[in-house]
C-alpha cells in the first residue's frame, strides 16, 4: 500500500514518516483560538469505551500549545490514529476502586497541575470496561497542501489554489483534513496517497517535525474535568500497559 508523503499521526507499519511543523496566518490563528475554547470546553464527542465496531466521528481543530516555554500551533484531535492504536493503559482494573493521578487543567500548557481520581479500569480508545474517559485526543502538527491544478479527490472537486488543511491519519491508508476556501473549510476523508507532488498537491505548511502527543481528557471524582498525557498515566503508580487481544478488543496483560 502506498503511504502519503505527509502522513501524520500512527503509520501503517514501520515505515514511520515525519510529522509537520506549523504557520499560520494572522487570520487563522485568530479563527484558530477562537475554535479551540469551543471545542475544548466540550470536549469533543469521543464517547468512552469506544470499540472498532463502532467508529467516532474524527474531528479536528488548530490549537495553539505552550511546550518548553515555546508556544506553537498544532492540531488537536478527538481520536488516536492507527489500525492499532496504542497503548492500552492499564489503571488497576484487576482491583475495583479508584486511582488518584496527576492531571492538568488545559491541553494547552502542561500546568498548572491538578488532582484527579479515576475509576480504575482498561484506558483505551477500543475499551469497554466503566472507566473515567471523556474523550481521547491527539496533538500533531498542522499539515497544508496546496492545489497546483484543477483536480478531484474523493469527490471533491478543488480549484487551483485550494488548500487541504489540518490532515490527519486515521487508519488502513486513510486520511482526514479540510478543504480551505478563503475562511470556508469543508471536510474530506480521502486516502493518502492523494495528496503528493505527483498527483498535483505541493506541501505548503510543515515539514521535518515529529511532534506527536497522546492525551486522554477525564471526569475527576472531585468535580471537575482534567487533561492526562498518555505516557504519564502509564508512569503513575500502579498503572501498567495492558494489551490488544484482537483488533477492537483490549485486555489487562496476561502474566506468564
């Protein structure tokens, strides 16, 4: 199967490509913000224990991040990429109760820090067991390519000049962006290979940028919602990696 020049998110096996920096303008980052607190304030509508059998509706948004002091725009969306997405957390599922871990208020700035007890249980896009999940997000860089000439994708028809924004990988060859018209977007699903130099899509934003984050945005007990890193959670005490059983089923790891 052919992979896209500009694939984000999980690749389809281990020919892993790079991922892609961020411009904007003055205008879209304004649209950007402004889309971000909405969409983070609701959080996207990624239901919990979402299994292969029944898909979310992926959905993306520009969302400007504080990382190491740097501030950026990356794009943020509702779902984990992959034919396989990963990892399975593990949050003492074998043990009925509650886990306390260390979360944060906001994708946007990892701080200020915030309290938060779970439900134990398996964590994972594909899970079934109760567990605290609101939504699972990933964070990427912005992707753009532009048309070089009249052509059709998907069933799309772009003009010269059209832009596809905010791609993404989702699974099996498939990607997801936007068609930008001046300040109208309209989505597409499309497979990657559509979008390369060959076929007449020259890359316009990003390049040589792996930035590439996993995140999972949960209830507290406490009261309020909060924002966890996948691979902290896996750091927390008492919370292992778990395991894909088969596609769309997840289980707690099975010891020796």
């Amino acid at each position: 199967m052919t992979t896209p020049t500009a694939k984000v998110g999980k690749p389809l096996s281990t020919a892993r490509q790079a991922a892609f920096g961020a411009t904007v303008t003055a205008i879209s980052l304004a649209m950007s913000i402004a889309m971000s607190i909405a969409m983070e304030s609701t959080a996207l509508s990624a239901a919990p224990g979402v299994g292969a059998s029944d898909p979310i509706q992926p959905s993306s948004y520009t969302l400007p991040i504080i990382r190491n002091g740097r501030k950026t725009i990356r794009v943020a969306a509702n779902f984990w990429s992959g034919e396989y997405p990963s990892p399975v957390i593990d949050v003492n599922s074998s043990s009925p109760g509650e886990t306390e871990i260390k979360a944060y208020k906001s994708l946007r700035d990892e701080k200020p820090a915030t309290r938060c007890t779970i439900t134990n249980g398996l964590y994972h896009p594909w899970s079934t067991t109760p567990n605290s999940v609101v939504s699972y997000y990933q964070i990427v860089p912005l992707v753009e390519y532009k048309a070089l000439r009249p052509r059709t994708i998907a069933g799309a028809k772009l003009e010269k000049g059209a832009v596809i924004s905010r791609l993404l990988y989702l699974a099996e060859g498939s990607c997801q962006g936007v068609v930008r018209r001046g300040k109208k977007e309209t989505p597409i699903d499309f497979p990657c290979e559509e979008v390369n130099e060959a076929q007449g899509m020259r890359l316009v934003s990003g390049a040589h940028d792996k930035f590439e984050e996993q995140w999972l945005h949960v209830s507290c007990k406490q009261g309020h919602k909060a924002f966890i890193r996948d691979r902290e959670l896996l750091a927390t005490a008492g919370v292992r990696e778990g395991e894909v059983e088969s596609y769309g089923v997840v289980r707690a790891r099975r010891t020796p």
